[in-house]
C-alpha cells in the first residue's frame, strides 16, 4: 500500500508538467511532423499532399546545403574557439589577483545582455565607415581632394562576413562556457591538487595531465550546449546579416524564415525545421556516443 501511495503522489505531482510538456512541445512537433508533407502557404486552410516532395527539394536544394555547411563551420570553428577560450579563462580565474577578480565581475556580461543589442552593438563595430575596426585596419582616406575614401567593408563581404559572425557568436557565448568550467574546476578535490604538486607537476602539464582530464564530463555538457546553439542560431545572424550577402551567412534557421515568411511555403519550411531538428539530435547523439568515456576508459 506504501509505493502504491507513493506511485500515486509522484504521478499526481508529475501530471501537469508532463501535460504542459505534451501540450506546448509534443503536439506542436507532431503538428510540424504533418505540415511538412503538405503544400501549404500558411495562411489559407486549402493544403495539398505531396508526400515526401518537401523533404526530396531540400535534397536538391544547393541553398539547403550551403546553410548546413555554414552552421557546420559555426559550431565546428566557433566551438572549438569558446572551448578554448572558456577552459583557459576559467582557469586563469583560479587566482586571487587583481586582474582575476576584475575578470570575474565581468566575464558574465556579453551573455546577460539581449542578443538584438549584441548584434547592433557588432554591426556598429563591423561598420564600413565609423566602425572600430575599420577605423583600425581600414585604408585612411587619400590625401587627394575629393577623392572617395575607401572602406574596409567587413559584413558586406563574403569573404568575411561569415567569420565576423563567429566572432561575434563566440564573444556572446564564451560567458556561460567560463561560468561551467570554472565550476567544473572548482569540483576537483584539493586532494588531487596537492597530491599533483607533490609529484612535480606545475604549470602546462598539471593543466594537461590533472586538470583536464578531471573536467571530462563537465567538457561533455559543454560541446552539447555548442551543438545546440550553432546549429539553432537564427537571431544574430538574421539581424546581422539576413543570410547575407549573397548568401554567404545562410543559416538553416533563416533560410526557414525565408521560406516561411517570404516565400510563403509553410510545408518546405517545416520540413526545413524537421531536417534542422534531425541534424541536431543526430550530431548531439554521434558526440554523446563518442565522448561516453573518460579518457581512463571509465564510463561517463
């Protein structure tokens, strides 16, 4: 009678969040399962089936590929950039000096801010005439009256509009990575710090050999949280950049709105969302599998 009163209080406390889930995440999944193998322009009721045509043209659509392949490059160099960054920070940040207490009051502060103004505060950087860095790189103007002045154009290149925008994802969302693997550091026992030293190891190599291997799980959840914030980034691109230009910073999600909202075609669009969310999981799932151990061969 006890676990049955026990089984009985967990379901009755689970129920409505399990219920909200279903309602607002499920259903709507299921829904964009179904619209994808439609024609529909969204705004009229008149849909017409066609199948798995919306998933065939995404196949045959070069855009399609070329926005997978610029989310690639987003989580493959952005990823290992805030890696990087945020494990070194972090463990700088071990410290009780000026400088290490002045970093932490505010490395927090690109990713509390919203991201319309993160992309408005770059466009003003990457701007071709009052931009900082053009005012740093840029050609000064000619000395001869009346000539035009030449412009170093960052985000209306497309050679360099896409790495601009890694820069910038990578400033907004390094903050959260310090914030994990500083705790993550903060975790390993004092034991093993003092037991390290005593063996000799300082410096670079008891980072290499102490340090990181003991972060391997806290590195885990941190290329997962990538995966998902590359492969899901629409925001600051679209207000950057719109996909531009010509196409050079095409994203799967903008190219989703395009054809949402422009092109008016809900059932292509919604196959969009369904390859997007299959790469996700798929990527996700492929890392989870790989990382599964330790590098000692423990299980995760």
């Amino acid at each position: 009678m006890r676990n049955r009163g026990r089984t009985a209080f967990i379901i009755t406390y689970l129920a409505p969040a399990v219920f909200l889930y279903a309602l607002f995440v499920i259903w709507p999944v299921i829904q964009a399962v179904g619209f994808s193998f439609y024609k529909w322009s969204g705004l009229s009721s008149n849909k017409t089936f066609v199948g798995f045509d919306n998933f065939k043209s995404l196949f045959h659509d070069s855009v399609f590929w070329q926005a997978l392949l610029h989310n690639a490059e987003i989580f493959i160099i952005g990823g290992f950039a805030i890696l990087v960054i945020g494990i070194g920070i972090a463990h700088a940040m071990q410290g009780e000096g000026r400088f290490t207490k002045a970093l932490r009051s505010v490395y927090l502060f690109p990713n509390i801010m919203s991201l319309v103004v993160v992309a408005l505060l770059w466009q003003f950087i990457y701007h071709p005439r009052i931009g900082i860095i053009s005012s740093l790189l840029g050609k000064p103007a000619p000395s001869k009256p009346g000539a035009p002045v030449v412009e170093l154009s960052i985000l209306g290149n497309g050679d360099k509009a896409l790495p601009a925008v890694i820069i910038t994802f990578v400033w907004f969302a390094v903050g959260f990575y310090i914030m994990l693997f500083s705790a993550g550091i903060r975790q390993i026992p004092q034991e093993v710090a003092e037991a390290s030293k005593l063996d000799g190891a300082e410096g670079f190599f008891r980072f290499r050999k102490v340090t990181l291997p003991l972060l391997w799980s806290v590195g885990r959840i941190a290329v997962i949280y990538i995966v998902i914030n590359a492969l899901n980034v629409f925001a600051l691109v679209f207000l950057m950049t719109q996909g531009g230009p010509d196409r050079k910073t095409e994203v799967m999600l903008t190219y989703l709105y395009e054809q949402a909202f422009v092109n008016s075609d809900y059932g292509l669009a919604t196959a969009l969302a369904i390859a997007n969310f299959v790469v996700v999981m798929g990527v996700s799932g492929i890392i989870m599998r790989l990382t599964r151990k330790d590098p000692s061969g423990v299980p995760a």
